[in-house]
C-alpha cells in the first residue's frame, strides 16, 4: 500500500501546486490494489502532494489506468511530461 505524504483534495490540491510551482508530476502504480496515483513535487518547498479521493480526503485518488491517470493530471495542471514508477 502507498504510504503518501499528504494527500489534498482537488481544490487544495490545484492552489497549492500553481503557488509553489511543479518540480515533477508522478504517476505511481500501487501493485496491491493494481491502480495508479498522481503526485506533484512541490519547487518552492520540496512537499510532495498526493491527489486525494473526493470522499476520502486523506487517501490517494485511485485510477485503473495509467492513460487516465495522465489525462486527468493533463486536465488539472497542465502538464506534458511526467515521471511513471512501477514497482
């Protein structure tokens, strides 16, 4: 199970990132539950925000795919490049 750092909901999730602006979007694949999560390093501080779930709060979003996991994170912030982990 993915342990993240912290996890924010979509609307914290978007001001906290254009604030302090995007060092690297992951995408993370967790083996356990076979989903993928997005995460931004923040550059200004060095934090790294997990997106959350919209119900749960302090759990990292779940996707089935690794093409929705990019679309979404494309939709979001407008990011082109990003680093995939696999385990």
């Amino acid at each position: 199970m993915l342990t993240p750092k912290k996890c924010l909901r979509e609307e914290e999730f978007l001001p906290a990132v254009r604030v302090g602006g995007i060092k690297d979007c992951r995408i993370s694949f967790d083996p356990q539950d076979k989903t993928f999560n997005i995460s931004v390093e923040v550059r200004s501080t060095g934090e790294v925000f997990f997106l959350a779930t919209r119900r749960i709060p302090d759990s990292p979003r779940k996707f089935k795919s690794v093409d929705v996991a990019i679309n979404t994170a494309t939709k979001l912030l407008g990011v082109t490049k990003f680093t995939v982990l696999t385990h």
